[in-house]
C-alpha cells in the first residue's frame, strides 16, 4: 500500500498538496527509497514529522543520509532535512494532526490539545525542517 500511494503522491494526482513523497537513499543498500508523507507548513515553513517515531525507516535513512533527500508532488525537488530540538516541536506536531488525519491514531494527543499535552511527547515524535537550495 505504501508503494502504490508513493507513486500517487509523488505524481500529485488526485491527492491535496500537502502529500508528497520523500525519496531518500536507504542506508543499508544505497538504493533510493520512497515514502509517502504529508508536508505540514507552520508559520511559513515546511516540516516533515514521522506519526511512527523514532523507528520509522525513513527517520534513520535521512539521519544516515545526513539530512539530504527530494520531495516530490508533481515534480522532484532536491531538499535537506534539519531535524527541530524537541523544545520547538510541540507547535508543529499540533499543526501536523490538523493537516494529517491519518497520522491521528498513532499520536497519543488530541489535535486540540494544549500545547503542554504535546511538549510531553514531542522527544518520541522526529520532526524535519525542510529546506530548498536557493535557486
């Protein structure tokens, strides 16, 4: 299931903007692996959050990657990753549970929830700032 919506996000069909698809090389063959994932914008920048913590593959292909991977919806796009201090994820991780519903089961807070209920987890839950090379 996952492949099939990595190729849908990746292509933006049929999908709202904020789904996109992260490609990364994978730390163990060096190949490039997909993953779908939704883009959360707070106060004017981009994030990617991992709803699975810590253990996501993804998490450790981009830490093992130092940080360098490409987004795509619609079109392909060179990115770096920088991973946010567990201090300023609270935020962000409220932000992410509004735009990603399916990522509601696997975070134990309420999308309405205060901040405080968020600061509590925010060390389980990596977040990723996204960042574009200048043109």
């Amino acid at each position: 299931m996952n492949r099939f919506s990595a190729v849908q996000f990746r292509a933006g069909l049929l999908v709202p903007s904020n789904w996109a698809t992260l490609e990364v090389r994978g730390r163990r063959t060096g190949r490039m692996v997909s993953c779908p994932l939704v883009v959360a914008r707070y106060e004017g920048r981009d994030y990617l959050v991992s709803m699975l913590g810590t253990d996501a593959n993804w998490v450790a292909n981009v830490r093992a990657a130092g940080g360098d991977a490409s987004l795509s919806h619609g079109r392909r796009e060179n990115i770096h990753l920088s991973e946010v201090a567990v201090q300023d994820r609270p935020p962000i991780l409220r932000r992410y549970l509004e735009k990603a519903p399916g990522a509601r089961p696997h975070i134990p807070v309420d999308r309405h929830a205060p901040l405080e209920a968020f600061e509590a987890i925010a060390g389980d839950y990596p977040v990723f700032l996204v960042t574009r090379p200048a043109p």
